[in-house]
C-alpha cells in the first residue's frame, strides 16, 4: 500500500474499504456540508431538540460503524472541539434573562439551552467530519475541493501546505534539538529572546524555501494551475449512499418541526 502524506491529515487517514471509503470525495463533502447545514438549522430553544441530536448522533454513529472508524479515533478527534466547549461553559454566566440554579449556582436559563445547543451541534458536526478525514485520503479532499468548483488558487494554497506541513514541522524539530543541546531551557519569560528570534528565523527559512519551489515550478512549465487527470463520472448510486446521512438529519428536522 502506498504511503499517504499530508502531515496531521495524513495521520488522521484510515486505510479500508468500506462503502464510504469507496464514495467518490466531493459527495463526502457534500454529504458532510448538508449534515452540519441541517444541525445547524435544529432549533435551540425546541422542546424536541435534544430528541433531534439524538437522532443525528444515531446516524454519525452508523456513519462510523460502517466505514470502520472506531470510538477512539471518534474521541480523539473531538480535540479541535475544545474551543467551542471553553465558549459554551461561559453562555450561562453571561447571558440575560431569568435565572435558574444548576449545582448552586444561579446561571440564565436561556444562555444554558443555548450553551447545550451550541455544544451538541459543534459536537456532531466534528464527529461528521471526523468520519470524512478518516476515509479521505489528503489529496482526495483537495480533488473533491476543485471539483465542487473551489478557486483553484485556494485549491493550490490548501495543497502546498498540507504537502510541506512535515517539511517545516521536521525543519522546527531539529531547530528544537539545537536549542536543548546548547543548554537551552524554556522555562520563564527570558525565553523569549532566543524563542523570538527562532521563529523569525523559521519563517524566513520556510519563505525561502517557498521562492525555491516556485522557481522550480516555473521552470517546469508551471502557467497557474495545477495539471490533473480525467474526472471520473459519480453513479446515481454513489449520490444516494452519500446523502443517506444528511436526507437522514433532514428527515429528524422535518420530524421534529411537525410533531413539535
């Protein structure tokens, strides 16, 4: 099997056949973008809400089970999500309205349902794209990207720095290396004269090496955009099995606006 590069997206790949490590890239997104479309738009305040989440952690869950993605890498990819949580943990305290008390402590009713709200939906819209990067490939992602028609020069920004993430991660190790045999210990502000400087000097070094690679690119014929293969057609099955998760989370919504 041939190595996948790509730096933490790499990382995050798993390797597998499953149906939806077979779907063509760009209806993952699609599939993806129309789930977090339809989580977002559960009302937070709705008395059937938190059955709507229910229903939409359902389909992740079956989502993950089918393409072999197992709890752990599930969790770990909640790490990104911590922002989001330090955030929400502040709506009850700052936010008006009448208060209610939670273990003592009087915080505002409304800013607790919008907390809730806020950390269900960023939960599974993380765990939706947890399942994308572990049966997309870094390079797929990017195809799927142009083909759903976004600006090729993006496209090559977004390529570029997942190609050379481990060039200038590695070039920052070895910086690190060279530091802690000189003695070098970072343990108060004083640090900061020798940390400063090494990140001007890591940026210059990763600029130069930018201008190099361009140079080299234009010398190879390079005219703007990037050379690619044929694109292959979708079947009208791929498009159904890919929007089985956010029809899925449309039906829960659809559901819950009725019934509510």
């Amino acid at each position: 099997m041939a190595a996948v590069h790509g730096g933490v997206l790499g990382a995050a790949y798993l390797a597998g056949d499953s149906p939806v490590h077979r779907l063509g890239p760009h209806a993952k997104l699609v599939a993806v973008l129309g789930f977090a479309l339809v989580v977002v738009a559960t009302p937070v305040h709705a008395t059937w809400s938190w059955a709507a989440y229910g229903g939409y952690l359902a389909l992740v869950l079956l989502a993950a089970a089918v393409a072999g993605v197992g709890p752990g890498r599930l969790a770990r990819g909640l790490a990104i999500e911590v922002p989001f949580v330090l955030f929400a943990l502040l709506l009850p305290f700052v936010a008006q309205g009448p208060r209610v008390e939670v273990a003592g402590i009087a915080v505002s009713e409304s800013g607790l349902a919008a907390a809730g709200g806020l950390l269900a939906k960023a939960t599974l819209s993380v765990l939706a794209a947890v399942v994308l990067s572990a049966t997309t490939e870094p390079r797929a992602l990017l195809a799927g990207l142009e083909r759903l028609r976004l600006p090729s020069l993006l496209v090559q920004i977004l390529m570029f720095m997942i190609r050379y993430a481990d060039v200038v991660g590695g070039e920052l190790a070895r910086m690190r290396v060279a530091r802690e045999s000189r003695g070098f210990e970072g343990r108060n502000l004083g640090a900061l004269r020798v940390l400063g400087p090494a990140a001007g000097s890591l940026f210059v070094r990763s600029y130069e090496r930018g201008e190099r690679v361009h140079l080299a690119m234009l010398s190879r014929g390079y005219t703007g955009r990037m050379p690619g293969g044929p694109v292959a057609v979708v079947p009208v099955q791929a498009w159904l099995t890919a929007l089985v998760l956010p029809l899925g989370a449309a039906a829960v919504l659809v559901s819950g606006l009725l019934l509510g």
